[in-house]
C-alpha cells in the first residue's frame, strides 16, 4: 500500500515541528510529511521577496511530484523569533500565505494553521 504525504510549510521553530505534523497526521490521514522550513515563513510568503518565494514553490513542486502530497499546510506561530508580530498580524499572514500557495494551481488542499503557546494546532480561517 501507497504511503499518503502531507507537506509542511513551518517556520524552523523546533517547537512547532512535531505538533504540526501530528496534526497533518490525524486531520488528513497522511503517513508521512515533508518539512519545508524558513524562518517567518508566514512572513517570507506573504511579505518576502519573488526569489524567496519561488524558491519555496519549488520545494513544494519536489513534494508533490515525488511524494504525491495531497495537503500543503502553512503555519505560523506564537513567539516567533523571526516575525514578532501580534497573533492577529499572524493570522492574517497565514490568510495572505495560503493566497500565495493556492496561486499556485498544484491540485492540493491548502490551509493555515496556527500553533499557539501551548502547542496546540488551530485552523486559520480563510
């Protein structure tokens, strides 16, 4: 049996790894997934720079074309080092990131999440 791949847009955060992927797990059914990570990503997608971006589009091509991934996640997060921002200005980052990779056209499921200071995964609503 094929294994399912979800991939992970995350900022390099440790402490968002392993609550994003446990939810990708439960919530999409997936096996496994790829970890694509930036500093600020939702910053870098929103706000960043095309070369920046592009470069994580092709991260995400590799992805989908050698994974078969179903579902690209976007997360940001409380605390964030590299975008110390308020949790609004995330959550709307987060909506302005999942634009950008939904721009994209892959055949894929798109969504925004929010790790809070907890550790616990929240959908942004879009």
């Amino acid at each position: 049996m094929k294994k399912r791949f979800g991939t992970a847009l995350n900022c390099i955060d440790g402490r968002t790894q392993i609550p994003v992927i446990k939810w990708l797990k439960e919530n999409f059914h997936v096996d496994y997934v790829d970890s694509i990570t930036e500093p600020g990503i939702d910053k870098v997608l929103s706000q960043g720079e095309w070369i920046e971006i592009e470069r994580l589009k092709e991260k995400v091509i590799t992805s989908i074309t050698a994974h078969r991934s179903s579902v690209v996640a976007v997360v940001g997060h409380y605390d964030c080092a590299a975008n110390p921002v308020s949790d609004c200005k995330h959550f709307c980052d987060i909506v302005e990131s999942t634009y950008v990779v939904k721009s994209w056209c892959f055949p894929v499921r798109v969504v925004g999440l929010w790790v809070d200071k907890f550790g616990c995964v929240h959908v942004v609503n879009i």
